[in-house]
C-alpha cells in the first residue's frame, strides 16, 4: 500500500466537501422541479374543472409502482426486536428511528420517519389488539408501547 502523500487528508477533505455541496444543490433544484409540476398539475386541474370535466382525476393518474420496504413480517419483527432491546417503553417515532438507523436510511429525512412512524405505529396497534404489545400514556401525553408480559 502506498503511504498518503499528505498527513492531513486535506484534498480529500476539500473534494468530499465539494461533492456534498453539489450534492445538496442538485437535492434543491429537484426539490424545486417538484414543486414546479405539482403547481402546473395543480394548473390543469383547474382548466379542466373550467372546461367543465367532472370525472375523477384521481383515477385517471397511471399507476404508481409500489416500493416495497418491507418484507412480509419484517415491520412487524423490527418493532417487536426494537420493543425486548428497549429498557423501558418507547414511542412510536423512537422505533421508527431506531429502525430507520439500522436499516441505513438516512434519519434527516423526515417524510420518510414520519411516515415509518405512522406505520409503525399502525402495526403497532394491531399487535395491541392481539394481546402482544401495550400502550400506555406518559406525561406530556405520548403513546409509549412495551411488550405484554406474558404469564404462563
């Protein structure tokens, strides 16, 4: 292995920088681009409402591939690993975070957690009603999910 041709990484630094800073900049401009067909699509509707359309658009969208997450089970077998690691109860955006950390998605994105949190919290709901988690309140009013205790 050749020896580094400087101590401080300093060109590395410098380029790694470059990179994240093109990086967020090209976020921005689809971020921008974004919503610039939102407000055109937004545009068309409007039109259409005035040339008097009044079918369901909607419907007439192309379908959406579905991405797919999660396996069969998986969600649910995360939020229940997450759930007997845990030293006491935990909301539902803490196990969303703690999933999304391990499964090495980015935990700044928060569309992604907040929706990861409402269907963790939605898996969640359904393993309270088969007896395998509980809620509870604490006191600022947050749901706080543990493992039912099982007596045999």
């Amino acid at each position: 292995m050749k020896p580094a041709r400087t101590e401080t990484y300093e060109h590395t630094v410098s380029g790694l920088l470059a990179k994240r800073a093109d990086l967020f900049n090209e976020a921005e401009r689809i971020r921008d681009r974004l919503a610039e067909i939102k407000n055109d699509v937004s545009a068309l509707d409007r039109v259409l409402g005035t040339l008097g359309y009044t079918g369901d658009l909607n419907a007439e969208m192309p379908r959406q591939k579905r991405d797919v997450i999660f396996g069969k089970g998986e969600l649910t077998r995360a939020i229940l690993d997450e759930l007997r690691g845990a030293s006491g109860p935990l909301t539902s955006r803490e196990i969303a975070q703690a999933i999304v950390a391990l499964g090495g998605h980015d935990a700044r994105d928060r569309k992604y957690v907040s929706d990861l949190t409402r269907r963790v919290g939605k898996a969640l709901r359904q393993q309270r009603d088969e007896g395998i988690v509980r809620s509870g309140v604490d006191n600022k009013g947050n749901v706080m999910w543990s493992l039912r205790v099982l007596h045999r």
